[in-house]
C-alpha cells in the first residue's frame, strides 16, 4: 500500500494547474468525478493560512504603466488582445486599465509575465 501520508502532501502541494490535470485525468480515465469543489480543488487552500488569494477564480490583468519601453509594450498588448496599432496604443497610454478581465490564474500569470518583460508595470485583481 502506497504511504498516504507522503501522496496526501504531494496532492496538498499542487499548483492550481496541476490539479485541474489531476482532476481531468481522475475523470477521463477513471470515471472519478469530484463532488461540487471537489476534494482536490479542496487540497490547496487547506494546505495555505492565506486562502483568500488561491479562491479566487477569475483574474483581471491591469496595465499601471508602461514604463520606459512603451512600443514594447504596446506589441505585447497587440499580441495578448489582437487590438490594432491606433486601440492598443491608446490603451497603453492610458493606464490603469484592464488588458485582459475575467481570464484564469495561469493565464493571467502568463499575460503579467509577458508585459513585464516587455517593462510595463502589471496588476492581478
């Protein structure tokens, strides 16, 4: 019998991503379906005093500045939003606005990441 102690820590110590495949490989290939929040998706936050952060489903990704290297930032919004040259432009200079609402954790991880790189200064709310 496998140490469950040792798989209960592992499970506990998932990323949201791994989870979600966690959770999809439990259904597709065992017919394992967890009930309403599941108990994997339960597993992360019991592990973590500050849960409020890891409830939250829905991210928006805010763009505070632009930072010195605005035509970088500008091709990343293009590319993340597939707005034209004249809306991302505007949308850059503005400031303080959303680039993307409502999209998932890593999404939202991948988009910051990007825009960062590109020097801009990025919000999750």
């Amino acid at each position: 019998m496998a140490d469950l102690k040792k798989l209960a820590e592992e499970i506990v110590g998932l990323t949201l991503l791994e989870a979600q495949e966690l959770k999809t490989i439990l259904k597709d290939e065992y017919g394992i379906e967890p009930a309403a929040g599941g108990a994997v998706m339960m597993a992360g936050p019991a592990g973590d005093a500050g849960g409020a952060a890891e409830e939250q489903t829905e991210f928006d990704v805010i763009l505070k500045a632009a930072g010195a290297q605005k035509i970088n930032v500008i091709k990343e919004v293009r590319a993340i939003t597939g707005l034209g040259l004249k809306e991302a432009k505007e949308l850059v200079e503005a400031g303080g606005k959303a680039v993307k609402e409502g999209v998932d954790k890593a999404e939202a991880e991948d988009i910051k990441g990007k825009l960062e790189a590109a020097g801009a200064e990025v919000e999750l709310k």
